[in-house]
C-alpha cells in the first residue's frame, strides 16, 4: 500500500484551508514586500518619531520592519528546502515560521496605528505604510496555513522532502566562531535598544514586540538551546567574550546617561545573582532580600568620608569600604537567618518580608530625634565622594582610545569586574559540595535531611552568601548615586531596587541559573526606563509579564534542562532532549 502522508495533496492543513505551495508563496512574497516598504515613505511628517519621511533610507520603526522582513524571508525560505539554510531550523518546526512572520507583523501594524493616534487620523498614512501593513499580514496567513506537526516530526515530511538528518560535529575552531557571532550580534541588539530615545517610546515598543517574536521563534528552531549547549562547551571562552563584549559598550555610547543605565543594570543584576543563591539554588522565598543592598550601602557611606557621615573623620579606600559593606550585610544575614530559617514557605517569606519593613524603618529613625543619630533619617547620608582607586579618580572623564569616557562609563568598568566576581563566585560555589546541597534542599528538604545533609546550616550558608554579594554591590552604588537614603529600601515601589524588582528579575530571566538573572534584571530596568508612562504602573507591568512568562515558559527566559523538564514534558519540546542546554551550573560542568 502506497503511503500518502508525505505527498503535499494528502498534506494536512493549518488553520488557513490553503494549498502548501500557496502558502509557501504568501509567507516569501510577504517578506519581500515588508522589506521593500521600509524603503518607502510612511508618514508625510517628520513629527513621529525616527522621521519616516525619507524615501530610501530606512529609519526608526522602518528598519525594524527591515529586520522582521528578512527573519520572515530567511524562515520562509527553509520551507523550500533551500539547502544553505537549512541549519536555520535544525528542530523542523513551523512555529518559527509563525512567530518571525507575526514580529515583523506586529511592527508594521504598531506603526501604522500610532501614526494614525499620534498625528490624528489615517491621511497621515504615506503608501510605504499601507505597504507594509499589507504586505506583512501575508506571510502571517501563509504560516497559518501550514501544518502543525508534533515537535521533532517537522513539517518537511508534508512537503515531500527528505527529513534533515542529525547535525554533525563541527570543529573547535567552528564552534568559537558561533559563539563569537552570536556574542557580537547580542551587543549589537542591546546597543541599539538601550540607544533608542527615551522620548521616542513608539520606537521602542516596536524593538520589543521584535525582540520577543523573533527570539521566541528562534528558542522554537532550537538554536538558542544549540547555541547554549556550544557555549558550555567552551565556557571560559564564552564568557571572556561576554566580557569584552561589557567592555566594548561604553565605547559605542556618545551619551554617558547610557552608561549609567549600564552601570544601574549591571548594580541591580549582580543583587539578583546573590538572590538567585537564596531562591534559584535553595528554593527559599526572601521577599526582604533588598534590605542587604541597604545593609552594604550605609555601610560603605559611613566609611567613605563624606561630611554628612557620623564618622566623618573616617574615609576608607575602596577595598576597605566594599569588605565593611560585605562584613556588615554577611552579619546581618547570619543574624537574621540563624532565628528564621527553621521555617518553611510561606512563613519564611512572611519573615523576610518583615525583616526589609524593620530595616526601611529603623534607617529612617537614626536620625537623631526618634533615635540616635547614625543615618540622619529620611536625609539620608549625602555628598558621598566619586571612588579613587590606584590614583584613578572615577568621577573624572578621560579620553581612552580616542573615545571620551565619562563618570558612568568609569563606574560601568568597576561593576563589571564586581559582576565578574560575583559570577565567579556563583559558579563555584553552585558547583561544589555545598551548592549540591542547595539544589537537594530546594528539591525535597525532608529527603534531603534524611540523607544527611544539614539544612539549618546549608540554608544559612545561602543566606549569608547572598547577603554579602548583595553588600558588595551596595558599597559602588553608594558611590555612584552620591548618596544613600531609605526610601528605595521597600518591598515594592515605583523604580528599583526593591525586593519585587529583585525577586521579578530572578524569575522572569530564570532560578538557578547565571545569565536568568542578568538577562531579568536588564529587561525590567530598561523597560521602564525607556517607556516612561510605565513608571507608575511598574508593578502591574511586573504582573502581567509575569502572568504571560507561568503560561508560555514558566521554567523562565533562561532556563536550566532540570527546571524545563519538570515543566514540560519531553514531548512537548521542539528540541531533542540531547540538544538541549542546562544552565544549572553543576549540570554544565559534568557536561564539560
């Protein structure tokens, strides 16, 4: 008996009841016409944003649209079977065809509906915009149309085609030329969107509904995962690269408000690294961990000789100052967590949570009047002067390479190597005997102290780790914001730090893992950053990401193989299990 499920006419449809090769021809049609659109006319003013008047010279939203057009092109082209690409979608998915035509969809649609509520109406719409709104919906009809096989069948088997077989290994040297690539084309997307204007928000609402469509899709083909796993494979070559990539930054800023964003990302991403410690690896929910930032803060500003110090007469070097930051957040850990951490869940959470509102109140009341006179209150302690370190005094600008680098570009340097270290310290410490224990402990503590291992003093561990990685970044901030003041000090407020921003951070970009947590922070800090009108409602943009990440991917943007399957079956995954990464770091360095 002849089998008919590989011949196009016996082909199954998508939700669109069209032919396979009419869809094919939608989906690379539609490309082609959103790419050429950028290069038209959108709006006959120059008042939105990014100035989409010029005839070929794509701008603003125009070359986003450019960027969602090729992906869409590229993807779509994989459904010919063109054989030059077809590593671009080594899992045989036809979501990724889907969510690259839906990005470039989405930015053509945005920006044709702000030009219209902006300037008031749709005469205000160039051809270039009809184009391209035109144009982009086709390929969103033609991905629907296609099949939608279980993950790992594809959809090549609909189009009479031969199944791709398992990819080969690839040289050494090929493998560090991926990551290289990958690494250059991660600093590019960031340079560019933290580049963008902060009065240009319509700009950057179409970076994001990009960025999302377009990675979602390519986490689909299984690239990211491959990508991971390469980098694992080579991890210290992956993440010197990363950090020269950090390093490269400043120099591509012409406006040094760029590096503060920067250096404020990298600040509150290293407090949700030593967070992730608590609840990544130990499974403890700290809804106070913020307090420790503060604990670090205060104590370097006592330290740094600033004329509003109790001891003002006092004024350490900056080691000195980051190891009485880190001294004084270790003892409060030590001192809050020996009483506490016999407690479980939600109980823990309703004492840590506690401990940040005693820490915020009591910093309030040392000011002299309602107790003795340490912090000066709601004051705070001001005029905190710029580090000098070797004789290199970081709030004066300099000229490096021809590039003029000032105060904020100096303090990006310094936080990188404290980033630096505390990944370090991370890493080590996940992968040792102890970090075993947190992951044991996280998973069932009752088996887990049955087995022998002592979870009061394995969780205190955690906990004063933490603390002391979170004062380390304390005593730079202090530094860098000329002053340290209760009022950031909260659970939840309008602008980070807070423990929500924290905690948000770790689990938006991923428990238990090194880059979640600095790919959660940089998201959350930019975002409202760059949108402005989101500032009074952080925390219910907070909410509802969250609410999206727990339906579509709840193990986190970023996640470890042990955490993705616990939420996926394996089945329900485009990638093979053997393709894909741990990010758990003990998982990656038996990988190795």
């Amino acid at each position: 008996m002849t089998d008919t499920t590989s011949s196009p006419a016996a082909a199954e449809h998508g939700l669109v009841p069209l032919p396979l090769s009419v869809a094919r021809l939608l989906i690379v049609v539609g490309a082609v016409g959103t790419i050429a659109s950028a290069f038209l006319s959108w709006t006959w003013t120059s008042d939105f944003p990014g100035d989409l008047t010029v005839y070929g010279y794509p701008a603003g939203l125009q070359i986003l649209a450019l960027v969602g057009g090729a992906l869409t092109l590229l993807f779509g082209l994989t459904l010919w079977d063109v054989k030059w690409l077809r590593w671009l979608n080594p899992a045989n998915s036809a979501s990724p065809v889907f969510l690259t035509a839906l990005s470039a969809f989405a930015v053509c649609w945005f920006t044709g509906i702000a030009i219209t509520v902006d300037l008031g109406g749709l005469v205000n719409l160039d051809p270039g915009a009809f184009v391209a709104m035109a144009a982009s919906a086709l390929p969103v009809v033609g991905a629907l149309a296609l099949p939608n096989p279980a993950p790992g069948t594809g959809i090549r088997g609909y189009l009479a085609k031969p199944q791709l077989p398992a990819p080969g290994k690839v040289s050494p040297l090929t493998e560090r030329i991926i990551i290289t690539v990958g690494v250059a084309l991660a600093l590019v997307v960031f340079t560019y969107g933290i580049g963008i204007d902060n009065d240009a928000s319509e700009t950057f609402i179409g970076y994001l509904l990009l960025l999302v469509f377009a990675a979602w899709g390519l986490m689909h083909t299984g690239l990211v995962d491959r990508f991971a796993t390469t980098a694992a494979h080579h991890k210290g070559f992956a993440s010197a690269l990363a950090f020269v990539a950090a390093v490269i930054f400043p120099f591509t800023q012409s406006d040094d408000h760029n590096a503060n964003v920067g250096v404020n990302i990298l600040i509150f991403a290293t407090v949700a690294l030593g967070l992730n410690i608590v609840v990544g690896l130990t499974g403890l929910l700290d809804l106070g961990y913020v307090a420790f930032l503060g604990v670090g803060a205060y104590a370097a500003a006592l330290v740094s000789g600033s004329e509003y110090s109790r001891f003002s007469g006092v004024h350490f070097p900056f080691w000195a100052a980051a190891l009485t930051g880190m001294a004084a957040s270790l003892i409060f850990g030590v001192l809050i967590g020996a009483p506490t951490l016999r407690l479980r869940g939600d109980y823990l959470a309703i004492v840590t949570l506690g401990f940040g509102e005693i820490f915020r109140i009591t910093v309030n009341n040392l000011d002299g009047t309602s107790g003795p006179n340490i912090t000066r209150g709601p004051n705070g302690i001001t005029q905190i002067p710029d580090l000098n370190i070797f004789g290199f005094n970081l709030g004066d600008s300099h000229t490096v390479f021809g590039q003029h680098l000032g105060r904020f570009a100096n303090y990006l340097f310094l936080m990188l190597i404290v980033t630096a270290i505390v990944v370090l310290v991370f890493t080590r410490a996940a992968d040792s005997r102890i970090g075993r224990s947190w992951i044991a402990i996280r998973e069932d503590e009752t088996a887990a102290t049955a087995m022998g291992i002592n979870g009061f003093r394995v969780k205190l561990i955690a906990f004063a780790l933490g603390a002391s990685l979170a004062g380390l970044a304390g005593t730079v901030m202090a530094h860098v914001n000329y002053s340290v003041n209760p009022q950031p000090y909260q659970f939840a407020g309008a602008a980070p730090p807070n423990s929500a921003f924290l905690l948000a951070a770790v689990v938006l970009g991923g428990m238990g893992t090194v880059s979640g947590p600095l790919l959660g922070a940089s998201v959350l800090y930019l975002v409202p950053e760059k949108l402005q009108f989101l500032q009074n409602y952080e925390l219910f943009a907070f909410g509802i990401a969250l609410i999206v990440l727990m339906r579509f991917r709840p193990e986190g943007i970023i996640a470890n193989r042990r955490r993705q399957l616990e939420f996926h079956e394996t089945g329900q995954l485009d990638v093979p299990a053997q393709e894909t990464l741990s990010d758990d770091p003990a998982v990656t360095k038996a990988g190795a």
